[in-house]
C-alpha cells in the first residue's frame, strides 16, 4: 500500500508538470507565432501600397482585420471587429494586448508614407480569445480527468506491486509456519528463478534443509545415547535385584558387584565419550596444543602397547614404519585416533590373522595405513561408519562394550588435523583404512 500510494503520488507530480510545460510552451509557441502573422500581414498590406485596396477589404485577411487612418488619426477605411472601438490610440511597431467587452485583441500598428509625402497608419488586429480556446479544452480534460488516472495508477499499480510481493509473503507464510509449529519440513519451493527473491527465496529453503538435517541428527543422537545409557543401567539394576534377593554367599554378592562395575565402567567411558562429543560440537578451536610431534615414534608406542591385546586373539602385528616422520598436532587427539584404528582391526580381526601398520611419506604428505584380514565390511557399509553410534551389527561385538562413537571420532580427529580419512574393505577379507596428514605446520 504504502509503495503504491508513493508511486501514485510520483506519477501525479510528474504528470501534471509535464503537462504544465508542455501547455505552457505551445502556448508560447501559438502566441509568438500569431504575432508574426500579424506583423506580416500588416507589413505585406503597408508595402504593397494596398490601401486603395484596403477600401475594399471587406473581410479579414488571414483573420487579421485591417484598417487604415490618417495622420491624425481618424478612421480612413478597412474593417474592424464589432467590439472593437476605431478610437485605440495609435502606437508605432509594438503589438500590445486590448480587452475589450470581455474579448481579447492583439494589436499592431504601422507607419506607412504616400507618394506626396502625406502619412498614414496601417492597423491589424487579431483576436486572442479563440486562440487558447484548444488548450484551455485540453486544460479542463487534464484537470477533470485526473483522478479517473490517480484511481487507475493506484489500482493497476497496486495490482502489479502486489504480484510482485507475494513470493514474500510466501517466505513470510512458511517462516511463520516453522515459527509457530517448529516444522522444520515446510519449504517455500518458489522454483526457479535468477531475481533477488528467488534467490533469497532459495537460500532459505537451503538453510530450512540444514537445520531440518541438523535437528533430525541431534534428536537421533539424543535418542542413540539414552538407549546406549539404558542398556548398562538395567543390567546393573537386574545384578542388583538379584544381589539383594537371590545372592547367598559372599561369592555372589562379588560376582554382582564385579558385573556391576564392569558396567559402571562402562557407562563412565560412554558418558567421557559423549563429553567430548559436545566439546567437538560446540568448540571448533578443539585443537588446542598443537605441537611438534614424532608420528614416527608416536605409531611405534601404541603398536607395542596393542601387541598384548593382539595376543588374546593370537594376531601379529606387522609394521612398516618410515622413522623421525614429524608432524604437528595434539599428542592425545592422534593417539586416541591412531589407537581406535588399531583396536578395531584387532577387534574386527580374525583369530590367528594379521594385522598390518605402515607409515611412510610422499612428497609432503605422511601416510598412516592400518590394515587387517578379517571380517570386512559390505560396501554399503562404508560411508556409514563414520556416523555416531553407527554399528553394523552387534553380534560382531561379542564383548559388547562398544558403541560405534570410535570411527566417529577418528574422523573428526583427522578433519581437525587437515588430513584425509578413507577406507576399503571386502567381506571376509579384511579391511584397510588410510589416513593422511600434511607434514610439518598446517
Ligand atoms: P565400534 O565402537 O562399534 O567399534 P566404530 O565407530 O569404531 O564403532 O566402528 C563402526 C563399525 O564399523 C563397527 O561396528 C564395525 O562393525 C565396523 N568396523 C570398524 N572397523 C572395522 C574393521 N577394521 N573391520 C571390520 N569392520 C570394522
């Protein structure tokens, strides 16, 4: 309303000064070039000597009436309009303006000589009042018809402006809508279109579809850890029930509280976890103490703190490692990732199998590649692992105690480190994860 009752008011202004000028200046045009009729006329009369013929004149010459006086001033011959008096004093090459009787006259005289010597005056007159009649028409349409084109520039105007606005009050409509009912799933969905509004249109909708991925995986996680937390809380509380009731010797009541704190262990390695997890969320500097590490003697340590682990499963484990590769990072962030690794290709390892730990360079990036030949993974799998409390199947855990936040981390560890995480995997043939790093700083 508010830009249609401007453009009005604009379209107003500019319509009347244009007409205003335009009006003015062929008025001024008419004037000017009715003057010069007159003056002509008269002049043609007073140098063609046509005075006898004047005598004749029995009507207007170009509708400019001719007549003549003598020197004194008295009328001599020619004709003169009704209104008009013969007593208009005589006044040498200057046109003026004469009202008389409600009519207006342009008046002009001129001084002409005889052969003997004698003068006389030649006198046109021309009458003003049907000159402007056209405009003065024109001037009442303009003015009469005026707000017929205020009503039609408003209602055309707003007709346009409106269609204009409404992809806007289509934005307005669906913010509202996830404002009042928090449904993340409405879009605008104004198509395609390069103007400013369908772009911001679809920039909205991009952002509707970020937020609706990024509340659907934070009710997911929620929903992950709750059932992860619950699983160990019943447990324990069976174990309780049955210590409290059932349990008759001290033996027993051990055992309870030995499945007890294997349980509570448990429970505060998920809880440590799932702090990190929104330290991870929350804090994007979460890499703090970089400092100059050796990877090299970094993977040597934690491949001899895993042998004892390997053992249990009778694997060996196998290294290649390129010694004094250097990098920068936290200590414990890549140990945790280097660990993980590890532990999953003993944990998804065959008894009795291998597995394989390399490190080396090329050119400036430092490889770490962490290979075992067990159980594998199916290729639609793959992409999936990364993902928080992703496991894909749990009767491949037969202790139980992991969650599927492990690969989630090493991940992230990798992203905050700038490097590159990949996998390849066969099932039943085992499986090779690589990682690389930039070597030195950043
Ligand atoms: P978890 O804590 O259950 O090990 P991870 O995030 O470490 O969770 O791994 C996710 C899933 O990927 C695991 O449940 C497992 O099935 C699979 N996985 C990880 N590493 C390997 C591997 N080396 N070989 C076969 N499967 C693996």
């Amino acid at each position: 309303m508010k830009v249609t009752l401007w453009f009005t008011l604009f379209m107003m202004l500019i319509l009347t000064i244009t007409s205003g000028i335009l009006l003015f200046t062929a008025n001024r045009v008419k004037q000017l070039t009715i003057q010069n009729r007159l003056i002509e006329t008269v002049t043609d009369v007073e140098k063609a000597k046509k005075f006898e013929m004047a005598e004749k004149i029995a009507l207007p010459i170009e509708d400019v009436y001719i007549s003549i006086y003598d020197e004194e001033g008295n009328f001599v011959s020619g004709i003169l309009p009704q209104e008009i008096s013969q007593r208009i004093p005589l006044q040498e090459d200057t046109i003026r303006e004469i009202h008389e009787k409600g009519k207006s006259w342009y008046v002009y005289d001129e001084i002409s000589k005889k052969e003997r010597g004698t003068l006389l005056w030649v006198r046109g007159i021309f009458s003003t009042s049907s000159l402007f009649e056209g405009e003065n028409m024109l001037l009442k349409l303009f003015v009469h018809s005026l707000p017929l084109l205020v009503i039609l520039v408003a209602i055309i105007g707003y007709g346009i402006i409106k269609r204009g606005f409404r992809p806007i009050d289509n934005i307005i409509e669906t913010a509202e809508k996830i404002g009042e009912g928090a449904d993340l799933t409405q879009r605008i969905s104004l198509g395609e279109g390069h103007d400013e509004i369908h772009v911001l249109a679809n920039t909205f909708d991009h952002m509707f579809e970020k937020l609706e991925r990024a509340f659907e995986k934070e009710k997911q996680f929620t929903a992950d850890a709750s059932h992860e937390l619950r699983t160990p809380l019943s447990v324990m509380r069976a174990q309780c029930e049955y210590g409290i009731e059932q349990a008759a010797t001290l033996e027993e009541s051990k055992e309870n509280l030995r499945e007890i704190h294997s349980q509570i262990l448990k429970m505060s390695s998920l809880v440590g976890d799932l702090l990190t997890l929104t330290r991870v969320d929350e804090d994007k500097e979460f890499v703090r103490e970089k400092e100059e590490i050796c990877f090299s003697e970094m993977v040597s340590l934690i491949v001899e703190q895993q042998r004892e682990l390997a053992q249990e499963k009778e694997i060996e484990i196998k290294t290649e490692i390129e010694s004094d590769l250097n990098f920068y990072g936290e200590q414990t962030l890549l140990m945790r990732m280097i660990m993980n690794l590890i532990e999953n290709a003993i944990q998804y390892g065959k008894y009795g199998g291998n597995v394989w730990v390399s490190l080396w360079k090329e050119g400036k990036i430092i490889k770490l590649q962490i290979t075992d030949d067990g159980i594998g993974m199916e290729e639609r799998h793959l992409d999936k692992i990364w993902n928080r409390f992703y496991r894909i199947d749990e009767s491949r855990n037969p202790r139980g105690n992991n969650v599927g936040l492990g690969l989630s981390f090493v991940k992230w560890i990798v992203k905050a480190h700038n490097g590159e995480i990949s996998v390849k995997s066969q099932p039943g043939k085992g499986s090779t994860f690589i990682a690389s790093f930039q070597e030195g700083k950043e």
